[in-house]
C-alpha cells in the first residue's frame, strides 16, 4: 500500500528525529574541558564513538567523545613494529618509561587505542594513543576541550584493582573491581549516560584451584579478584563471564546486579593456578562461541562455550594446577600476547612483548 507523500514526509521526518534525540541522548550530561584522569586500567568502547576510560586512582570512569564515528575504508590488518617506541617518541619520553596498560578498539571506525601511563611514581600521568587501521598512523590523543562526563564509583580502593575490567551492552556500562564493601570483589552496572554509581553487587565464587568460596564475608581484600570480563548472551539473557587470577570462570546473571546485593557465581571453568587472565573476547566461528583469552602464564586460550546454559556447576577443589568444566585448547603459536581486543567478526588485535621489552601491535586471524 502507497502512502501519500505528504505521511511519507511526515514519517521519514519522524525517523529523523528519533535518530537524532538517540545520538543527542548519549551525550547528555557531558562537558566541554580536560577531564582530570589520574590513571588508566581499562578501556571500552560504547556506541558513536564514545571511549569509557577507568581511572583507578581517581576512583572514577570517564566517557569521552572521541568524534571517531567514520567507518573505515581499510580491510587489511593493523600493525605496527616497537610499538612502545612509537608511542614512547610521540609523548617524549623514554620507551623504559611508558607502561602500556589497556587495549580497545572502536568498532565505528576499526581503529585501536591504547590506554598508557607516562612515567614512573608519582610523577604516572596517562594518556591516550589512536592507531588507524589502514595507515598504521600512531597519534597521541589530545584530550583538551573534549566532550566528556565522570562518575564517581563509592566505596572503591584507591589502588590499581579499584578498576579491572569494563564491558558496555544494552546502555550499561559493567565495572569490575575491588571496593572496600563486606565482599571485596564488586561488579558494578552503571546505567549510560551517567548519573551516579551506586553501590556495587558484592560477588563470591567458588575457586577451584584454592578450594573454598572467596571472598568470605569480612575479607577486605582476596587472592582472586575479577581481571578481565566480556558480556554473554545465555538463552536471550545477558550475563557476564568472569576470569579470575588462577584461573576460574564464572558466569553472572546481569539481572542480579543490583546495589547492595551478593551474589554467588557459577563456576563454569578452572583453566589452571598460578596465572592471571589479561583480556578476553568472544566470538562465532562455524555457527559455535569461543572465548578467546589473553594470560599471564598459561598462554593464549580457545574456550568453547558449548554447553554453558546447563553446565554442572564446580563446587569442588581442582588441586595441582588441573583443568575442569568448559573445554579449552592452547594457541600454542601466539606467544607473548599481553593485550587482546576484538578489530572485527574475524580478527583481532593484539599487543606482544619481546624477551627484550619491544612490543607489536598486530591483528590475527580468530581461530
């Protein structure tokens, strides 16, 4: 059926609008200026180019306008050799002086960030690095009278953990850190564009590789904090995965994060002691999904999550580094990765180190 021009008018007018209040409404609350950033843990993109920086040391999230909203053209990898140099000779210091810290990559434009301080004691300062996909071009990000907004997180410790992880999905933005609540280990929801935080959902696991639930309640600190996590659909409900050091992942409801409230994890995988997860991401290859996850000392890991709806639970110790629960296999040919995020449905990007501290940022093929 044909409408009249004039309705045709009158509905693409309406569309327009609708999309425009959208785009106007992420931005709501936010300021032209410097945003005093103390630190940097974490980065995630949200949508139109919106990067969510965890400042650790400030106790604070900042989400900044990047205006980086135009699609590349480009569909060949990223990579840059001595990557550290790169960024170390555009900030004017010293390549022993800069500590790469976080990885994320706008999915608008493909191009990657990184998070980095300058440094060294007191005098850390962070900063903010652009790679273009297709040029390689490495620039430091100007962040002066940029659009951006903060919220202060209650009850966070004022050390690197206050921020481990940040993940953005369904107009939320998920914080994981340490706070000084009953439970140390705390996953926050904070709802975009930002109002205030609210206390954060306290949340125990069992961990295999140590044999009892942690944290227990009164413990101000804990052997397994929450250090890289990705939102998960299971049965059209978003949940968060969750690694912990040494290596447990859990599964958590997002509808159960309400402030205040504790919570217990479902333990869906020990993946080995004496490791910490770096970062992870998840993808689709032959109609399944994988976890892909960066660690310290247990390499690159392909996690299958086939099964994870039903999973038994693990309940109990899984001594002398053993593995349980969901099944996994190493990619035994990436080695020394030290940062990990999704560039595309296919790719990823990652930074290595060398033996002698030279770092690459490069992209690779999801396996």
């Amino acid at each position: 059926m044909k409408l009249p021009r004039v309705h045709l008018a009158l509905a693409l007018f309406a569309a327009l609008a609708f999309a425009s209040a959208v785009r106007a409404d992420l931005t709501e609350g936010m300021k032209k200026g410097t945003p005093d950033i103390k630190s940097v843990s974490a980065l995630i993109f949200g949508p139109e180019g919106i990067l969510f920086i965890g400042d650790p040391q400030g106790g604070a999230i900042f989400a900044v306008a990047t205006g980086d909203t135009k699609a590349s053209d480009a569909t060949g990898g990223i990579k840059v050799a001595n990557i550290n140099e790169k960024i170390a000779s555009s900030l004017g210091i010293e390549s022993s002086k800069l500590l790469v810290k976080a990885l994320a990559v706008n999915p608008g434009s493909t191009n990657a960030y990184l998070g980095v301080m300058r440094g060294t004691g007191r005098d850390a300062a962070p900063a903010l690095i652009r790679v273009e996909r297709g040029t390689n071009k490495v620039t430091a990000v100007d962040l002066k009278d940029v659009s951006f907004s903060k919220v202060t997180l209650p009850k966070a410790v004022q050390r690197q953990e206050a921020i481990t992880s940040l993940g953005y999905a369904g107009g939320k933005l998920y914080v994981a850190g340490l706070s000084n609540e009953d439970f140390a280990s705390t996953l926050r929801a904070v709802p975009f564009p930002f109002k205030e935080a609210e206390r954060g959902t306290s949340i125990q696991i069992f961990h295999g590789a140590h044999g009892r639930v942690e944290p227990k309640k009164g413990e101000l600190t804990t052997a397994a904090p929450v250090q890289t996590f990705t939102p998960f659909d299971i049965k059209g409900e978003t949940h968060l995965l969750a690694a912990y050091t040494c290596t447990p992942l859990v599964k958590i409801p997002v509808s159960e994060l309400k402030p205040g409230a504790k919570v217990k994890g479902t333990t869906v995988a020990e993946l080995g002691n004496r490791n910490k997860p770096l970062d992870m991401v998840v993808y689709e290859k032959d109609g399944k999904r994988f976890i892909l996850m960066a660690n310290t000392t247990r390499g690159v890991m392909k996690v299958s999550t086939e099964g994870i709806e039903d999973i038994e639970p693990i309940t109990k110790p899984v001594r002398g580094g053993g593995t349980a629960g969901l099944k996994y296999e190493k990619i035994t040919d990436l080695k020394g990765v030290v940062q990990l995020a999704k560039l595309d449905d296919k790719h990823a990007v990652i930074v290595t180190q060398a033996s002698d501290g030279a770092m690459t940022l490069d992209t690779i093929a999801l396996p």
